[in-house]
C-alpha cells in the first residue's frame, strides 16, 4: 500500500479507536483500565514509515483525544507529536519478531508516555491539577498495551497498513 | 537510535516536528493561562461527540434488543408487585397533598419566602476518557440546552441527590463533566448531622475541626455546604469511609465513599440555575 493511502487509512482507523476508546470499551470495561489501542498503532505506523507520518499521525491522535477529554488542549496532542516522532527514529534500524520486540517495545512507548505527562503537567498545568501518571491504573495500561501489542501488530501487517517485509527493508 | 539522525539530513521531518510542537504548545500555553475558553476544542467536541452518540445509540439498540425477552418475563413479575403499591401510593398521595396543603399554610403564617427550586436539564453520559490519567466524561447536552461552565452535575441515587461532579467543558450539543473523585475538584462540604465543615477534595474531606473526632462515626454522612456558591446546599456526596489525623494536626482528614457509582453512571441532571418564585 501507498504512504499516503496508509497514512490516511491510519488516520481513520486512529480517529475510530479513539472514539471506541471513549464510548464502547469505555462502558464495556467499566472500572477496568483500558489499554490505549490508537497509541499502539501510532507507534507501530512511525516506527515502520518514518518520523514524519508518525509525528503527524500522532499529532491527530492527541488532538481528537484532546477534543473529547478534560485535558488542556495541547496535552496529548504535545505527548502523542513526540512519540511519533521518536518511534520514527527507529525506522529501518530495527528488527521486529512477531511478539516479544512490539510488546518490549509498546511497554517502553506507554512509559514514555506517562513520562511525557507527567512533565508537560509539571510545566503547563495549575497546581492540583496532575494526571494520575504514577498510579496502578497507568502500570496496569502499559501491561495491558503490552500485551495486545502483538496482536495489533499483527493485523497491521496483515493489513498492509505497515510494510509487510523484514524488518530493515525498504 | 539517534545514530545518523542528522539535521541535515532529515531537515523536512526536524520542520514538522518543530512546527507541530509549537502548535501544541500554542494551545496548552493558550488554555492553560488564559480564561477565555478554546473555541475549536469546542467544535471538536461537537464533532467527536456526533460520533459518540452514534455508537453509544446503536450499542444500546443491540443491548437492549437482546435483553427484550427475559425483560418482558421480568415486567409480569413487577406489574403484579406494582398493583399491589399502587393501591397503597393512592392513599399516601392524599396523606400527602393533606401534609403540603398544611405546610405552605405554615408557611404563610410564618411570613417564610417559598424557596427557589434548581432546574434540572437532564443528560446521557455518552462516553468518557481515552486515557487513565483523568477522570472525565461526556454527556449529551450542550450549550444549546443552557448548559454553562461549571454548573454543578447531579444523579439520583435511591431517590436521593447526589454530586457527581461539574461542567469543565462546553460544546454545543455535549459537554464534558469533571467527577468528584478527580483531585483537581474542590467541594465545600458539612457532615449532615453535627454540621461539621470542610472541603471535599477527590474523596477526601479535609479541614474538619478535631472536635468532630468524637462525635463522628463511619457510615456517617457528607452533603455540600453550599459554601462560596459553587455547588448548592444538601446535595448528597458520601458516606465517611475512614477517619484520620495525627496528634500534632488541628484538623481532621476523613476519607469518603461515594453515592454515586461512576463506571455505571448512565443518566446525570446539570443544574442549570434556580427557578425562583415571584412570590
């Protein structure tokens, strides 16, 4: 598939899992923690096509998330731009097996996350109010992310959402 | 990682990065020191709540379709119950209209103004966070209701009324709602029965007097004090969880579990304002 038809497919597919995120596994999950499914794909797609779709694919999955949530917007679009960003270093650089380097490296992108949020709170946000980075809920979403990174990896692939080849091929 | 990650070399992807930093920033900087509110989150919410509101329709649709037949099984049982109380409701209305009829007659004689009753737009939750660092929902009233920022939101709990949160966020057709379980919301707060003060802050009641520790107990229960405004009187928070407070502290920390089950929270009222009586 074409950069720019599988950008724009992500792109869809990014805005969709964001909505599912707020509404159906939301309600499904109920008390639960839920595992952040537009970030794994966000990940995935820059680090198979390149900083640039990946630092724009992230941007857009940060602003819809900042759209629909309490957060400042700019939040997690600032979050999600860098993590697409640097994702998008490891292009070409890499090698993925089928399940235990997407879930290492999912676990290592959550992390970065609530690294990311917990001091663009610091600098941005007013006193009180702090996401709740260091909390069991976040640890349980990295494990969580972790685990379904394989599967959504997979159907990427399967997709051709992400190139099908070895890794480190063009 | 970064091994040949040049300037030079990746120069186009380094612009973009820069320039989608900086509108990031932008906004943060934007909402986060400024009062006005940021009009395009607000179209934005409209837009993504339009997509909310579909998904959650037809996930109802489905749900409720399946769950037809042992509903209706269900609906016989109740219809046969609900006779029966009908019968005794009929005589408790007129016991009541009896009791209202004297009360505002009380009132008359006693020169007492009828109190302002708050009106209630009512809403579904439609969707909530995307993410486990915050708390927040969306329901499916807007501005177009009359729905402002920071309007208090309630549900009723066994008959009971009972905080959920406030308005953090206003579209047009949906807003999104702040619990009180989040640590960024204040809430002035009494102890219903020995009027102890102190403020609710993500289920946690501090400042209360260490002469409460006597006389309070667990199960003991917390209603808004009306303090300030922000929230009105009397509206039910929760029950007291745990009591706290070292030697040295004056005041007392009481930890609280609320009315409200917010993971199955379906249907919420925003208290818009009060509809006061010319009277």
């Amino acid at each position: 598939m074409k950069t720019k038809e599988s950008f724009f497919i992500s792109l869809l597919l990014v805005f969709i899992l964001v909505i599912l995120q707020s509404t159906l596994f939301y309600f499904i999950a109920s008390d639960m923690v839920i595992p952040d499914f537009a970030l794994i794909v966000v990940a995935f797609f820059a680090a198979r096509r390149g900083m640039q779709e990946g630092q724009i694919l992230g941007f857009f999955n940060g602003l819809a998330e900042d759209f629909i949530t309490s957060s400042f917007p700019g939040f997690n679009a600032l979050i999600k731009t860098i993590i697409g960003f640097l994702a998008g270093t490891i292009k070409n650089k890499m090698l993925f097996d089928p399940v235990i380097f997407p879930s290492l490296f999912i676990f290592f992108v959550t992390l970065l996350k609530g690294i990311l949020a917990a001091v663009t709170a610091y600098l941005f946000f007013p006193e009180g109010y702090f996401p709740a980075v260091f909390s069991s809920r976040f640890l349980l979403e990295i494990v969580l992310n972790s685990l379904f990174a394989p599967l959504i990896y997979l159907i990427l692939k399967k997709t051709h959402l992400i190139p099908n080849d070895i890794w480190g091929g063009k | 990682m970064f091994k040949g990650l040049s300037f030079r070399k990746h120069k186009k992807d380094f612009v973009t990065f820069f320039i989608l930093m900086a509108l990031s920033i932008g906004m943060l900087v934007y909402t986060a020191f400024s009062e006005i509110s940021f009009k395009p989150k607000q179209v934005g919410l409209d837009f993504f709540s339009f997509c909310q509101r579909g998904i959650v329709s037809t996930g109802k649709f489905f749900s409720q379709t399946a769950g037809s037949i042992s509903e209706l099984r269900n609906l016989k049982k109740e219809y046969n119950t609900l006779l029966k109380e009908y019968a005794e409701y009929q005589q408790m209305k007129q016991d009541y209209e009896h009791l209202e009829q004297e009360n505002s007659m009380l009132k008359e004689l006693l020169g007492f103004r009828e109190e302002g009753s708050m009106t209630k737009i009512p809403a579904v939750v439609i969707g909530g966070e995307t993410n486990n660092f915050f708390k927040s929902f969306i329901i499916n009233q807007g501005s177009s209701k009359g729905i402002k920022k920071d309007m208090p939101v309630i549900a009723y709990v066994d008959g009971y009324q009972s905080l959920v949160g406030k308005v953090v966020e206003v579209g047009t057709f949906s807003s999104v709602v702040k619990p009180i379980t989040d640590s960024s919301l204040y809430v002035p707060a009494v102890l219903q029965k020995f009027r102890y003060r102190g403020l609710v802050n993500g289920l946690v009641m501090d400042f209360v007097s260490r002469e409460a520790s006597s006389r309070i107990n667990c199960g003991d229960l917390v209603v808004t004090s009306g303090f300030n405004g922000s929230y009105p009187e009397n509206i039910y928070i929760g029950k007291v969880k745990s009591i706290s407070g070292k030697e040295y502290e004056t005041s007392l920390r009481l930890e609280l579990e609320p009315f409200v089950d917010f993971f199955r929270l379906e249907y919420v009222f925003v208290l818009a304002g009060e509809d006061k009586d010319e009277n």
